[in-house]
C-alpha cells in the first residue's frame, strides 16, 4: 500500500457514500515509525499527522516544522495531565479530551498559552473497562462541564473493540456527535477506515497501512 493508494480509497469510499473526499482529513500515524518513512510522505506532501507520545512528538516535529510549511499534528494517543502543558504547546487538535482532570488541566493551559487546539472527547462506545473515554450516556454531562471551563470540543473520536464488528460504534458515535450538534468525527483506522467514511468520519487515523509495520524493538 502507501500513502497514494489510501488517498485513492478514501476517495472511492467517499464517492460510495455520496460524499466529498475533501471533507475527510486523513491524519497519517507516524508513531513508532522511521523518520525516513515520516519524510518521504511529508515530501510527498502530506501535511497532517497523528502522533501518540508527547515525548516522542517533541523529538521530531518543532525540526520538522520549520522544514516543511502546513504540517499539522494531532494528538491521537492517552494524555496524561502532566503533559498538557507540552501538548498545547504542540498539537494542533487532540483526540483523547476523556476525563475532567484533563479538560481542567487543558482549559488552564489553553487559558496561559493563548493557544488552543482543536478539542474531540473520546467515547468509550464498547463500554470497556479497560478503556479510556466517556462512557455515551455521560457525555451530555461531560459537554457541560467542559463547557463550564471554557473549553469548546468540535467533535468526538472512538476505538471500537478490537473483537467487534466497528459499525455499530460508527453508528453511535455519530449520533451522539449529531444529538450534541458536533460537526467532526474522528473514526476510523487502517483496517476499517472505508467503513468509517461510509458513516459520517471527518477524520481517519491510518498509520500501518500507509507508512508499514511498526519496529517497536
């Protein structure tokens, strides 16, 4: 595969579904990957990217930036509030706004830097204990509350269960993003991006599928 031949699907399953490709961001996850990877897609001219690590992101994009004009980098990986501070300072959207110990650290950091990027709440759609995000039913709530700190999320991101069919958490999400009149999706990886177009996604988190198999050794 690679970075063209994802383009061209998006494409085709945006075209399936009666849309616009150029309302689907694709957020190329560059985690764990070669730099070598990273730059030929940025001289390919790719400009957005999905990162999962602070630290990691830190060592990389402030170079790369000065480099290439445009890039954007989103936060698509667990937050800890320790880094918020680092975060704001450095992504352009993050996709993992899952607690109020977060949303409170961010609307301070928000509020000092002057800076804010793009806010998506997580939802746990599968309603797995061992995931982060806010449970569906919270999320009325939680909108409020983050609402209450001066923080403005534009849309919602899930990872549905690795042993289910996505659809159906596709599906949910878009209506909890409708029924709370939020306008971006983030949904959607390498093995069921398609589907996730086919459902509303905006954005579309493809890492392995475009860049390979990730060498974590």
């Amino acid at each position: 595969m690679g970075l063209d031949d994802i383009k061209r699907r998006i494409a085709a399953a945006a075209d399936r579904a009666g849309r616009n490709a150029d309302d689907i961001t694709l957020i190329a996850v560059s985690k764990v990957q070669p730099d070598d990877r990273v730059l030929a897609a940025l001289d390919a001219g790719h400009r957005v990217f999905g990162e999962n690590y602070v630290q990691e992101a830190q060592g990389k994009w402030p170079d790369w930036r000065e480099r290439f004009e445009g890039v954007k980098v989103h936060m698509i990986g667990p937050l800890q509030s320790n880094k918020s501070r680092a975060a704001v300072e450095l992504f352009d959207a993050i996709h993992t706004l899952d607690r109020m110990s977060l949303a409170t650290k961010l609307a301070r950091q928000i509020e000092e830097q002057g800076r804010a990027p793009q806010l998506f709440i997580q939802v746990n759609t599968g309603d797995e204990p061992q995931k982060a995000g806010v449970l569906a039913d919270e999320l009325p709530g939680f909108l409020k509350a983050c609402g209450d700190l001066g923080l403005n999320p534009e849309g919602l991101m899930c990872i549905p269960p690795e042993d289910e069919d996505p659809v159906p958490h596709f599906r949910l999400l878009r209506r909890l993003a409708a029924d709370a009149d939020l306008k971006l999706l983030s949904m959607g990886m390498s093995a069921d991006f398609e589907d996730a177009i086919a459902e509303g996604a905006t954005h579309v988190r493809v890492g392995s599928a475009i860049f390979g198999a990730r060498d974590y050794g």
